[in-house]
C-alpha cells in the first residue's frame, strides 16, 4: 500500500494512492480514526483486519496532501552524521558539537524532532529571521516502525519495519551550534516536511533506497542507502536496547553529503527557495521557504 492523508471538504481521510501517483482510493475508518492518518490503517492491519475501501476513487489534484502520519505519537527519533561523506563535511563545517571524537561516529547518534514541526509536501517551511538565517536542508529515508519491542536483535529488526517515507530534517544550523545540541534547531514549527507517502514494507521492500535532493533545480544530495553508516538494524537495535518501540515510531536514518553548511560558503536557504526530495519508490516532497 501506498498510504496518504489528504483534506477533502473539510476532512482528513486517508486512502490507497495509486502507483501512478494520480488517484486514491479511500479508505472507510470510523470515528476520528483517519486523524491519525497512515496509522490508522496500520493499526488495523496490526489487529489482523483488513482495512475496508470506499467506492470510487478521488484525484489527488483535487485534495489537500496531508502529511502520510500528521502527527506523530511522539517525538521522531533522528541519527545524525550517517553518512561518511555527511560526517566529513559536517566535522569541518564548526557547528558539530561531536567533532572532537571524530568526524565518524562509532555508535549512532540520536536525536529528534518534536511531532509539532511535521508538515506535508507542498506547505511553506518558516522561518523567522530574528531567530535563525541560517536554514538548512536534509533529505533522509525514514522508517515507520509496526511491531513494538525493547532489546530488538539486528537479525529481526526488519520484522518490525512496517513501512517508509521521505522526511526533510530541516535546521536551523546557527541554532544548532550555539545550544551544541539537536533538538531546538531541528524542531522550529514546520522543520519537518515528511511524504509524500507511508508506503509499507511487503510492497517496496527494505532498499537500498536513493535519496535525493535539489534546491531551485540545482541537485545538492544523491547517494544510496547502503551507505549508511549504521544500517537499519543497527538503528533499531541501538534504539530499542533501552527503548521500547511502539507502533508508529518514526526514525530518521540521516541524510548524505551536500547540505548547504557543506558548501564554502555555506549555501543556506533563503525566502522563496524550492527544495524537492526524491527517494523513487516512495515519491517526491517539494517544500518552499517562506519567512514569517
């Protein structure tokens, strides 16, 4: 399945995109369920129930895209410097505060974004200059977790994927440098877009994905996720030692090299700035920066 969630006359519901990107199939979910978004459609199929379809099909074009999960049930869990490439540029740019155990991190380092910062694709990204100029763009695979568990070996981590979709962890690099931690800089309102789709595992399988990244049509990021620094399993073995995951969970496996703090001089983003994100197999987010 292809999940999205969508507004259509003033309601949130969620329905089956079609592999030609054109039309939904909706799904019928009683109560408030579809609120959740893709996850209501998890939970069902986590109880063993088929999810039940509404006659016809609406055109994506005539509906708001919502983002796949809204909001999330808690906090996205985000790995940084994941990449080799992204580690480097990153150690040397002075605004990671890890640097000096070396640019390649030898366990994964975890952070995350409050579930208020998620938008769809397609919605504004803000900024407030008198907080931030220095925005930056991240294009990363992130995975939905469907089984929960606490000690989850690597052998069995991927039983417990429930599916994927394409998150921009979106920062505020000044911010991040000046607090030398994570979480505000990456967790302003609308810091992250997520789409455009939660497609699940037993249709597009566990990758490796490409992930891809241009700003105004210029490509900036293209790399696969087999090179990943820690892989999948790895993540959730490492999360799940003394977390226990719960269906729904989110995590961000980190994004490659060529983000704007990479550049000399930095290549920020600025008011009016178009960034689309591309992992095929899941879809395309486009997002542009606007400030408040």
């Amino acid at each position: 399945m292809r999940i999205v969630a969508y507004k259509q006359g003033g309601k949130t519901k969620v329905g089956n995109l079609a592999k030609d990107g054109q039309t939904i199939t909706p799904f019928a979910l009683g109560g408030n369920a579809a609120e959740q978004g893709a996850l209501a459609v998890m939970d069902l199929v986590l109880a063993g129930k088929t999810p039940e379809a509404e006659s016809g099909t609406v055109k994506l074009s005539d509906v708001e895209l919502l983002a796949p999960i809204p909001k999330p049930r808690r906090n996205v869990f985000c790995v940084g410097k994941n990449y080799f490439d992204h580690a480097h540029e990153f150690a040397k740019s002075g605004f990671d505060s890890s640097a000096a155990a070396g640019a390649v991190p030898d366990v994964p380092i975890i952070f995350s974004k409050v579930p208020e910062s998620v938008i769809a694709s397609g919605q504004k990204i803000l900024f407030d200059p008198k907080v931030s100029t220095a925005i930056d763009y991240e294009v990363e695979l992130a995975l939905v977790i469907g089984k929960g568990g606490r000690g989850i070996s690597k052998a069995d981590a991927l039983n417990h994927v429930w599916g994927y979709t394409i998150i921009n962890d979106v920062t505020a690099r000044d911010v991040q440098g000046r607090h030398k931690q994570w979480l505000l800089g990456k967790s302003f309102d609308t810091f992250c877009p997520m789409g455009p789709a939660l497609v699940t595992a037993d249709e597009l399988g566990h990758g490796p994905f490409e992930v891809r990244c241009w700003v105004n049509g210029e490509q900036r990021q293209k790399a696969s996720t087999d090179l990943l620094i820690f892989d999948i399993p790895t993540l959730i073995e490492c999360i799940s030692s003394g977390i226990t995951l719960i269906p729904g969970d989110i995590i961000s496996t980190g994004t490659p090299a060529g983000v704007g703090i990479g550049f000399t001089p930095p290549k920020y983003l600025k008011a009016g700035d178009v960034v689309r994100q591309e992992i095929p197999g899941i879809g395309v987010i486009e997002n542009t920066l606007a400030e408040i």
